[in-house]
C-alpha cells in the first residue's frame, strides 16, 4: 500500500517549565538545508494588477515538504472560507464504553469551535458541526487491538480504525455530504492526554478508504481530555479541535521537539494548551481570512512605512511581509488581547520568520523575541513564558545583519494602529 501524503503526528503536551531556550532568529539554522530541493507544487494563479504587488510576499509551498507554510496551500485539504460541514462520529470500544452520553462528548468541542472559527476568520468561514448519530458508535475490537499509538501511522491501525467506523455508520451516514471529519474517541480509551497526546489528523490523505463515493481524506482524531487540571478545562478543553482541523485547512505544527519555543502562545498550532489564542496573521492570509489587499508587501528595495492595524479587529491593513527569497521571509503583525487572543500580555508587533521549505514540527515559523532571556510577563498555564512578552513597541529595532534587514516600531496612533519602518537592501 501507498503511505498517505499527509500524516501530522501530535507530540504536544502541557507544559511542565517554560523553555530556557533564548531565540536568536538571526542565527538560526533552518532544517531547510537538510531537505531536498524540490520543485515548486504550485505557483498558484499568475498575479495581475492590483494583486501583482503581492506576488513576491506569496512564498510557494515546496515539494518534498509534507506540510508547508507556502501560500496557496497545494489541492487536497478542506476549504478554509465559506459554509463547511463537519460530520462528528463519537466512537467508543467494547473495552472502552462510552464515559457518561455521545452528545455529552460532542458538547465538550461545540458550540465554542464554531465560535472559534467565526472570531478568527473574521465571519469568513462558517463551521457547521453536524452529529447524525446521537449515541455512541461501537467499534467491533477493543482498543488495543487496533494498536493506536503517539505517532501512529495511518497504516494498518487507522486504516482498519476508519473502516470499521465506515461499516458502522455508513447505513446511517451520507459521507458526501460533508467537508471533513471529527472522530471524537470516548476519553477513556488510550492513555491520559498528560501522559501522551494520541490526537492526529490525517489530511489530504487521497488514499484514505471511500465511504458514499468520497475518500475520508480529511479526518481528525481527538482522545482523552486536554486537562491540566488548572481548573480551566471546562472553558479550553475544546481547543485540541481547532488545532486539529487546522491540519485538515493546511496549517503545519509549530511546536517542535522542544515543545512551544519558536512561536511560543501566538499561535494555535503551537499552543493548544491552556488560555485561548488565535493563528498568526500569516496563517490567516493562507487560509483566505485576510485578503491581499490587507497585506503590506515590502519586495523593494529601501525603507517603506507600514500603518498594521490589531490582528483581533476587523479590516484594514494586517500583516506587513519582507520576502527574503522564494521560499522565506518575515511578517510582521499587531496583536493585542482581544478576539480569540486571551493571554497577551505585552500588546505590541509581532516579527516572525516563515520558511516554506521547512516542515511540520521541524520550525517553520520562528518568533523574534524583543526581549530575550526575560522570563516573559504572564504565568498563565501552558503559556509559553519567554516568548509572552516578544512583541516590539515605539522605539525598538528588529536587526537581521545577515540578510541587512531592519524593522523599527515607529509609533502607535490613538486607534492602535502601529507604525512601522522596514528597511532592505
Ligand atoms: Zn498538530
């Protein structure tokens, strides 16, 4: 059997200590010299216009890459704007039964992953969560048997998985009918999400077994509860599903083996612990929640003014992009605490790094810190403490000597619009 294309493994867990790991993102190796040099998957559509400006800010997706930050996100994933319908399959096993109803389950994720969706993309994308079976769908095997494991691969054990819940619920079920899968697992099959994180999706997966004509090519599994036992479960627990669904759009892992050092809370698909927060500006472009007109392009030579209106708020110019070369470049963006982004602590521009060629969980975003070896400014659990306070306000510089590029924080307007200066050779 062909392996899948896409298989996203989740290693995260909670966080016991903040990193001590300083990020020094001018001297950072990238992976991106270790991976082959493939050919581009998709320039996308030739640019004209207006939007021609904006073409050397589209850094491609690269082959060779499973998952990458590259803008557009290559065919095979679910539509990320507009009405998509969600088919939720709580599932239990004969060693396993259902803990407390199905619909007690499928209440620990809706209605706040709708809401979720609906603040980020700023009412672009319209999650529609659908549960035609009300009761718990029993697998034919116990656990066990299927051999699910952290990392599992899609074969045999959730190839098997995803047939039987195909036998079981097909009669029932038009699969057509819908945009991706959420597979919400009783929570006491497997181990506790403190030990091991057992949530997967299997995105873009072509090969996928086919139920009423259409491949369940994008499926995420969510197990246990995501409980730190901070007391805040009640109100975060839901958030493993956005995180998840945002393989099924496209989105890479951010965190690493190091666990949240790169990008630390700025990002659900670095941190999907604790307090809520939002996808970077540069995610939200990728997935057609900003539009390019909402994005500054510094492709010139020189020094350019940007004027970045609050990531949170609706409208305006959003993200400032310095392309470094085809496949990198830095953002720049303004957050605050405000919409799903609940754990800002230093409100300020935030400068990262993206690279398309380098993969899921290997770093493909790195966060500058404006304040390095501060031990940040929030003890909120599962809130990356060095990287909280990053941001860069009035008066600061951002300095990459090696690729000669300065960004300086210039002020702040009444209304919060942050202006910055980029200079480039
Ligand atoms: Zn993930």
């Amino acid at each position: 059997m062909q392996k899948p294309r896409h298989r996203i493994r989740d290693q995260r867990r909670p966080i016991a200590l903040a990193s001590a790991t300083a990020l020094v993102i001018a001297a950072m190796a990238t992976a991106s010299s270790t991976l082959p040099i493939g050919s581009r998957a998709s320039a996308g559509p030739v640019a004209t216009g207006r939007a021609a400006g904006i073409a050397p800010c589209r850094i491609p997706a690269t082959m060779g890459v499973q998952m990458s930050e590259g803008v557009p996100t290559p065919a095979g994933y679910a539509r990320s704007t507009g009405r998509i319908r969600a088919l939720n399959l709580m599932i239990d096993f004969p060693d396993a039964p259902g803990v407390g109803s199905a619909m007690s389950r499928y209440a620990e994720f809706f209605p706040q992953t709708t809401a979720w969706f609906r603040t980020g993309s700023y009412g672009r994308l319209t999650y529609v969560p659908d549960a035609p079976l009300k009761s718990w769908l029993r697998m034919p095997l116990p656990f066990a048997k299927y051999g699910i494991q952290r990392g599992s691969p899609y074969e045999p054990g959730y190839h098997h998985l995803v047939d039987d819940i195909i036998a079981a619920a097909d009669p029932k079920v038009d699969f057509a009918k819908y945009d991706l899968i959420n597979i919400l697992v009783t929570p006491n099959a497997g181990p506790s999400a403190l030990d091991t994180v057992l949530s997967v999706t299997f995105s873009g997966n072509d090969d996928a077994p086919r139920a009423d004509g259409v491949p369940l090519s994008n499926t995420s599994f969510i197990y246990s509860h995501q409980d730190d036992g901070s007391g805040s479960f009640k109100k975060t627990g839901y958030r493993v599903l956005p995180h998840e669904n945002g393989h099924v759009f496209g989105l890479p892992d951010l965190y690493t083996m190091e666990g949240g050092g790169s990008v630390g809370h700025w990002d659900i698909m670095s941190e999907d612990w604790g307090a809520n927060n939002d996808l970077l500006g540069w995610h939200k472009w990728k997935l057609g929640w900003l539009d390019n007109k909402q994005i500054s392009c510094a492709a010139r030579s020189g020094t350019s003014d940007h004027v970045l209106g609050p990531l949170a708020t609706r409208g305006g110019t959003k993200l400032a992009f310095i392309p470094l070369s085809s496949d990198s470049g830095y953002a720049v963006e303004v957050r605050t605490r405000a919409g799903n982004d609940q754990a800002v602590c230093r409100p300020g521009v935030l400068i990262y790094k993206v690279s398309s060629d380098v993969d899921t969980g290997q770093g493909p975003v790195s966060v500058a810190d404006s304040t390095k070896g501060s031990a940040g400014c929030t003890r909120l659990p599962n809130v990356h403490t060095e990287l909280s306070d990053a941001t860069f306000q009035p008066g600061q510089t951002f300095t990459d000597r090696t690729n000669k590029i300065q960004i300086s924080v210039v002020d702040k307007d009444d209304k919060g619009n942050y202006r910055v200066r980029i200079t480039r050779p």
